[in-house]
C-alpha cells in the first residue's frame, strides 16, 4: 500500500510542475509600464498588480495531494481496525506467546461450553477469601485479575511491567488490551487440563472490559457482587497492609480505589442486574456467613457443590 500511494504522490507532483512550466512560458505577464503593442507607448505606472493565480496552483496542489493522502490512508486503517504498533509481549502460562489485542467479533468459547462467573465488589469486601471456599468446594479455577497483573509487573522482561506497576500505585484500571489477553491465556491453560469452570475475581473493572471480555473471550453466566461499606472495607485494607507488603495498601491508594470501584465499576454491576444476571452478597457478615449466603444463591442458580 505505502509503495502504491508514493507513486501516486511522484505523478501528482509531476503533473504539478509540467502545468507550473507551460504556464511560465505560454503567459509571460506584462512588466508596469511596459507597452501594451509594438505601436503603443508605454502606459503610466501604476501601483503593482496581485499576482497570477498560476503562482499559487503549487500549493493548492501541494495541499490537494497531502489530503488525497490522508484520506488514503485513514481508508486503510478503518479496513484494517485498530492494531498496535508491536505486540503486547507478556507471559502466558505456558511460558510462550505474546499478548496482542483482541479484536474479534465472537467469542472462544460459549457459556455451554465454559462456565464463567464474574465476582465483583469494592477493595476489601472479601472476594479473594470468598474464591478460595469456591474453588475447594465447587472445582472452580480462581482467576484473579489483580494477580494477574501483579504477576505480569513483577515478570523479568516485561515491556509492560512499569507500566501496571504505575497504574496499580494509582489506584486506576490498566489498559483492557493486557487485562483481557492475560485472562484468556490462563483459561486455555486451565481448559487444556479439564477443568473448565471459573471464578474471575475483580474483573471487568469498566463496561468496555466486559463487553470486550464476552465478546472475544466467553459470555458470562453471572457475576456475583459483594456489597460492603466504604469503612469496613476500608479497615480490612488496613489491617491486611500491615502484612501484605503491598503497595495499594495504604489510605491514600485505598481511596482511590474506592473512587474507581464506584465511578467505573459500579456501572457494570448496574448493566448485569438489569439483565438479571447479578447475585447480590451482604459482605458486611463474618466471611462464614457471606459464604452461607453464596452457596444459597448458587443453588437457586443449578450450581451445586461438588460430591465428596
């Protein structure tokens, strides 16, 4: 395509500069005071005139073709959709391949074929401690976003690891593009060993990241939401910083968070439950009783714990 539209550009300039010199030589302009014939005298000199409007067909010329260009190649992109300059190096589970954007219009797989659960809720209202009563009771395989970002930052090489690692201390969401291929390579990781249930924990963070999620990776089943207050929340944030070492876990981060969760997450939560697809917790209780109350509304929804 490049090779095409230079060839373009040279004959455009061509045509350009062979219309510039026929004109010069086919129209000299009259000089001030130069007569007008060979029997004439010379006319009174007057204030110069304009110039010639051949003078200025170079540049509209030159104008004209940066916009057929432009136009070229904005054609182009919108045909091509959006990719990225490189590849988004990362890590999948395997140790190989890499993290291109996905940009598909369907997904992997279908809810017949994986069962995917959402689980949200604001920092601290014990999605983590949740999962891992799932996981042992119910065969789910726990998929943490957070984790898995943590895990890309802390990776030797990673072109993005600065990267999250800035985003997380800030308390925002990191590009969808990372977050969405991270997920799916774990779960192709999992499928390939049977299982083929899963818990996501702390995704998607944004509308953007749900939609792309169901519609290039596997449409959900539900998400399950834990509803906790900002200060309880808040208090469990604390607390677990005092052994985590984590940098998110100190109040001016925990802030943020919450300010996040609420301006960006939320939104999600809304568009599921109006599609009846939300299973709302009172995260308030002891992490005993949160669980009693998950197991209930998993068995209204035909999922039961595994026979033992």
């Amino acid at each position: 395509m490049s090779s095409v539209l230079a060839r373009q550009a040279q004959l455009f300039r061509i045509h350009i500069r062979t219309f510039t010199s026929s004109s010069s030589q086919g129209s000299r302009l009259r000089q001030p005071g130069e007569p007008t014939g060979p029997n004439e005298p010379p006319t009174h000199i007057s204030a110069p005139r304009s110039k010639s409007p051949l003078k200025v067909w170079p540049i509209v010329g030159i104008f004209a073709l940066g916009t057929f260009l432009f136009k070229q190649i904005v054609d182009q992109r919108k045909g091509e959709g959006y990719q990225p300059k490189g590849p988004i190096q990362g890590h999948s589970p395997s140790g190989k391949g890499q993290l291109p954007a996905p940009r598909r219009s369907s997904p992997i797989w279908s809810s017949d074929e994986v069962t995917v659960l959402f689980v949200l809720g604001g920092p601290g209202a014990g999605k983590g401690t949740q999962c891992q009563k799932l996981v042992s009771d119910y065969g789910f395989k726990h998929l943490s976003a957070g984790d898995l970002l943590r895990e890309e930052q802390d990776r030797e090489g990673s072109e993005f690891g600065e990267m999250i690692k800035t985003y997380i201390k800030e308390g925002t969401i990191v590009p969808m593009e990372v977050t969405v291929q991270l997920l799916e390579n774990a779960m192709r990781s999992s499928i390939e060993s049977s299982n083929n249930m899963f818990l996501i924990d702390g995704f998607p963070r944004k509308l953007d990241q749900a939609h792309a999620f169901e519609r290039s990776v596997c449409p959900s089943k539900f998400t399950i939401f834990f509803d906790c207050s900002e200060a309880s929340m808040e208090k469990r944030l604390l607390q677990r910083g005092e052994t985590s070492g984590r940098a998110d876990d100190n109040p001016e981060s925990i802030r943020k968070r919450f300010r996040t969760f609420v301006e960006t997450s939320m939104p999600v939560v809304t568009e599921f439950e109006s599609q009846g697809r939300v299973v709302k917790v009172n995260a308030e209780m002891s992490p005993d009783e949160v669980y009693k109350h998950v197991q209930e509304k998993l068995k209204e929804r035909g999922i039961v714990p595994l026979q033992k």
